[in-house]
C-alpha cells in the first residue's frame, strides 16, 4: 500500500491524538519529536513491504515460464509467495 509522506503525516498525527485522547499516554517529550518518531516507524513498515513485494516479484519473474504454464493467477500467487516469506521473515503485514 503506497502512502503519500502527507498521509504518513496524518496518520501519525491521528494516532498519536487517540492515544492522548483516551489518557494511554503522558508525553515526556516535545510532541513535533514523537511525531518524527511515530513517522519514521509507519516509513520503515512500508519501506520492509516494499521490499518484500519486489523480492516476491523477482521470484515471479524467475519462475515465470513455470507460473504461465500452471494458468496460476498472477496475483494469487504473489500473494501466497508474499504472505510464507512474511511469515518466515516474522514480518507483519
């Protein structure tokens, strides 16, 4: 899922208003500082997915002659090859 660094912004914003909302937690830091933080982890989720997506379309090109002969659906296999090396990899989609 691409994210613009707008939305990525918005979104940080919103989680981190719910969490003081909802009293789960007391900032013992500059809010614009945890903002940053919030940011760059939601920036390195999507960059590991990114990643993943172009490994698993690597492997798709590698056995393409395979995957056309079987009249698999392309994106049904993408998405089995994508969801066995996340969990392999512990990586959470």
């Amino acid at each position: 899922m691409k994210l613009t660094k707008e939305q990525v912004e918005k979104l940080s914003d919103f989680i981190l208003k719910r969490l003081e909302d909802r009293n789960l937690i007391i900032l013992k830091t500059a809010r614009e500082r945890l903002l940053e933080r919030i940011n760059g982890i939601i920036l390195d989720d999507l960059k590991t997915e990114d990643d993943l997506d172009r490994e698993v379309e690597e492997i798709l090109r590698t056995h393409s002659g395979a995957v056309d002969s079987s009249r698999v659906d392309y994106r049904k296999m993408f998405n089995m090859i994508k969801g066995k090396l996340a969990r392999e990899r512990g990586i959470v989609l």
